[in-house]
C-alpha cells in the first residue's frame, strides 16, 4: 500500500484543510457542543458534499470507492481540526459492515443516504455488563413474522447515539450474534442522551420488542470488520489531532516570555516538544499500519496490526495531550484555550473502540494464531 499522496489525495488534503479552517473554528466548535450537542446539520451537509461521508461507499451507489489509503488522508485533516460530527461511526463504520455483510437490495436502499448524509449512523454493541468485548451480547432478538425481527436488551456508550437515526445493533439471534438495523424512532426503543467528557453526545438504548430489520447473522464477524476500519479511522484522526496540539503548542512556547526570553528558547523545554513530534510520528506510522492491515487477507494479520496501532497511538495521545498541557502551565487547565479541547478528546482515544487491555489480548492471539 502506498502512503505517499497522489495528486488527488493532496487537492482533497489542502481542500479540506482550507475548509475546516474556515468553517470549524475553536468558537464554532464550542458552539456547537454548547447548542447542537456536538452535531451541527449544516456542516454535516457539507462534508457529505465533499464526498467525505461517501469516501468509502462503492461508486454504483452514489459514493467515491475509496480504500483504506485515502480514508486515513481524510481522517487526519479532520483530526486536525478536531471535527466533532459522527463520520466514523457513518462513513466509516457503518460503511464497511453494509459494504462486506448487506445482501445488494439492502446496499442498494442504505449506501445513498448515508453518502448524502441524510442518514446519520451509529453502532450500539456495547452492554452495561460486557465491557468491550463484542462476543458476550446479552440482548436478544427472536423472529415475528414472516420477516420481521423484534429486540429486547440494553446497549450502553453508543458513540455519536445521540445524533444517530439508524442504529446498527447486535443481538443474540437462535444463540448467534447478528447484527440489526433499528430505526431511531422505532417503537419500544428509548434512547437516553449525555454528554462525554470530550464534548461529544453518547447515549444508551433500552430495547422493549424493537422491530429490527436484519442486516446479517454474521454479527461477530461483521462487526470486528467495521471496528476494525473503525480504528484505523480513530488512529488517522489522533495522529491529525496531536500535529495540530503540537503546532498550537510550540505557537504558545514561541509567544510565552519568561526572564525576557521565549520559553521556547529553553533547551529543556524543546527536548519536551520534540518527543511529542516523536510520539507523533510513531502514531501516524502506526495509522498506516493499521489501514494496511485492513487489505490484509489473513484475519489474524488485521488483527494483530489493528489493536498494535491501537494500543501505541492511544499511549502517545495521552503522553502528548498531558505534555501539551503542562507546557502551556495554569493557562493549560483553564476552558479559555482550545489545548484542553484536544487533550480531552486525545484522552478518549484510549477508551473508544476498545481500551489497551482488549487490545493487547487481542494481539497476544493474534500472535499466536
């Protein structure tokens, strides 16, 4: 796989960076978690026409075919700008279980909307009592009817569930995890809304004989597969996320005067910032490794450089949001400034998608396989 930009990577890259620039400012970013809880419409459409939610959605249905190459291009300049709106539950998540385990007639009704952004995804897998781990579902689904399916069980941490209006959700179905598709306002589903710790709006589902509409029996499988490119996704935006720390960082360090000299000209000071650049740049090769392990045939080889990547990106987010914070001093604990927006968002890189421990189990069985 090749990682160097091709000509039309890079229009996308300087184009999408001029445009979150402009249009997702550090006010309007704060504006947005204070009145839309994190989703704001009008951006949302914008992005769905810059072919950002359809960047993965094959070309019959109205998206670009992009591979994992290009997603990660796009996924670090949203880092970047630390864009708060769902594209990787939807564009990315979602996308790649419809793409691999939906029969064509249900591709064919799903994939439009969700490039268009008329349909605003999110994945319910997690459960109050299973932790991280996909394979120990307790919600139930049984059949009614001739087609129909009805859900009953709890889903909890639903990323982006608040804006969501389709919910993929797995289920145990005749003692097989499936996956189902649950409309937001279907009858028996109440959703309960909260804000996150990084500004963004989860939410947990309570499922009362939910009609469902089944997506595949395939439940484990496809959902591994759409975490997984999940991740790759999440360690593109962190690695984007922690450039950008950086540069408001060494910004700050340059302004800052201490004896009549900028801090930054501090021999101790510029040792702290290279090693962020360091952790930086081991995230970003990580994030190419796990988008090159998406393409990868064997299932234990994804495996194994998906939660690698996982695991060593979560770490340096964390060391470069906590040496962000205290290089900019008191001024660093304080909402005025936007450094706490990406150490807090960095934060959460670690417990999204599955934490470091399911990570290196998982890996350790990788291994060995």
């Amino acid at each position: 796989m090749d990682f160097t930009y091709s000509e039309e990577q890079q229009m996308l890259t300087d184009s999408l960076r001029r445009f979150v620039a402009s249009a997702y400012t550090f006010e309007a970013r704060r504006r947005n978690a204070r009145e839309n809880g994190s989703f704001d419409t009008h951006f949302w459409s914008a992005l769905a026409e810059m072919g950002v939610l359809g960047l993965c959605v094959p070309t019959e249905y109205g998206g670009f075919g992009e591979g994992p190459a290009t997603q990660a291009v796009v996924q670090r300049e949203l880092g970047r700008a630390l864009v708060q709106e769902p594209v990787i539950p939807g564009g990315v998540i979602a996308a790649a279980i419809l793409k691999q385990f939906a029969p064509a007639a249900m591709q064919a009704a799903y994939f439009p909307p969700l490039a268009s952004g008329e349909n605003v995804f999110a994945v319910a897998y997690l459960e109050p009592t299973t932790r991280y781990r996909a394979d120990t579902a307790q919600a139930q689904a049984r059949k009614q009817g001739t087609e129909g399916y009805v859900l009953n069980g709890a889903k909890s941490g639903v990323w982006h569930g608040a804006a969501a209006n389709i919910f993929i959700v797995s289920a145990v179905l005749n003692g097989t995890l499936a996956l189902f598709l649950v409309q937001r306002d279907a009858p028996g589903l109440n959703i309960t809304s909260y804000p996150t710790m990084d500004r963004l709006a989860g939410a947990d589902l309570t499922l009362a004989d939910v009609p469902a509409t089944l997506l595949t029996t395939q439940g484990l499988d496809a959902l591994e597969v759409g975490l997984d490119h999940g991740i790759a996704a999440q360690c593109a935006a962190a690695a984007g996320a922690m450039e950008r720390l950086i540069e408001i960082t060494a910004e700050y360090l340059g302004a800052r005067k201490q004896f009549g000299k900028p801090l930054a000209s501090f021999q101790s000071l510029q040792h702290r910032v290279a090693e962020m650049v360091m952790q930086k740049e081991l995230a970003l090769s990580m994030a190419y490794v796990a988008a090159q392990g998406l393409d990868a045939i064997d299932i234990a080889e994804r495996r194994r450089k998906v939660s690698a990547a996982k695991v060593i990106t979560a770490r340096a987010a964390r060391f470069v949001g906590q040496q962000a914070v205290q290089l900019h001093g008191g001024m660093g604990m304080t909402d005025e400034l936007e450094v706490g927006d990406y150490f807090k968002a960095l934060a959460m890189v670690d417990v999204l998608l599955g934490d470091t421990d399911l990570h290196m189990e998982r890996y350790t069985e990788a291994m060995a396989a």
